[in-house]
C-alpha cells in the first residue's frame, strides 16, 4: 500500500529522472549542433534537484487535493479521467509553450503527478474511472 512517504519518493526520483533527462539531452543536441561549446554539469545537477524537488510535491499532490480521511477518498485527482485530462492539456497547450526549460519543468511535474498515480492503480482499491 503507497503511503505519503512512498509517493513523495517516487515523485522525487521520477522528477529528477525526467527533468535531469531532459536537460541532459537539450545540451548533447546542443553540442551536436554547434550551440554550446561544452556539456553543463553543473546545469544538468541544478534541474535534477529542482525536478526532485517539484517531483516531491507534484508525486503528493492528488493526496493534498483529496486527503486521505477515509478509505474512499479517492475521487477525481485520483482517477484515470484526470490522467487523461493531463495528457490531453500537456497535448494541446504544451507545444504553445516557448521557453523549452518551462516545458520541461511542466513536462517533469506531470509525470511525478503520474507517478502517484500509477502507483495508486496497484492498491486493491485501485483507481477510479472519473
């Protein structure tokens, strides 16, 4: 059973995965393309702490929107029609967004969200459809 403790790390670490990916292949196309003249280390390390870090919340928040007071709480931040309506905003709104390290960020909260989620969906209770 996923508890608060759980989450939280699973947010972090899918965040910091995602983000610390995610800049880590921005600087190699980058460097491929004459852009940059060396990989950033440093850079690549501050978005794997910030993607921790927002991961963290981003991978409780269905938990803070719907708190746990009884066994049934799960109601719609908990259900697949809201991963579906984050996939569907992040599919039509994204490509709107022009800075690339803001689409990331977005990107990286998304998936930590995603993370509760799917670890939710392998509970008995598991999750509900709306």
């Amino acid at each position: 059973m996923s508890n608060r403790s759980t989450h939280a790390l699973a947010g972090f670490a899918v965040g910091a995965l995602a983000l610390g990916l995610m800049e880590h292949t921005a600087q190699r196309n980058s460097l491929r393309n004459g852009l940059i003249a060396r990989h950033d280390r440093e850079k690549v390390l501050g978005k794997v702490l910030l993607g921790g870090l927002a991961g963290t919340v981003a991978g409780c928040l269905p938990d803070i929107l719907e708190p746990a007071t009884h066994p049934g709480h799960r109601a719609f931040f908990h259900s697949a029609a809201c991963a579906g309506g984050i996939v569907y905003a992040l599919h039509r709104w994204l490509p709107r967004v022009q800075d690339p390290e803001l689409r990331q960020f977005i990107l990286s909260l998304a998936v930590s969200y995603g993370s509760h989620l799917v670890l939710d969906s392998d509970t008995p209770k598991g999750l509900p459809l709306i």
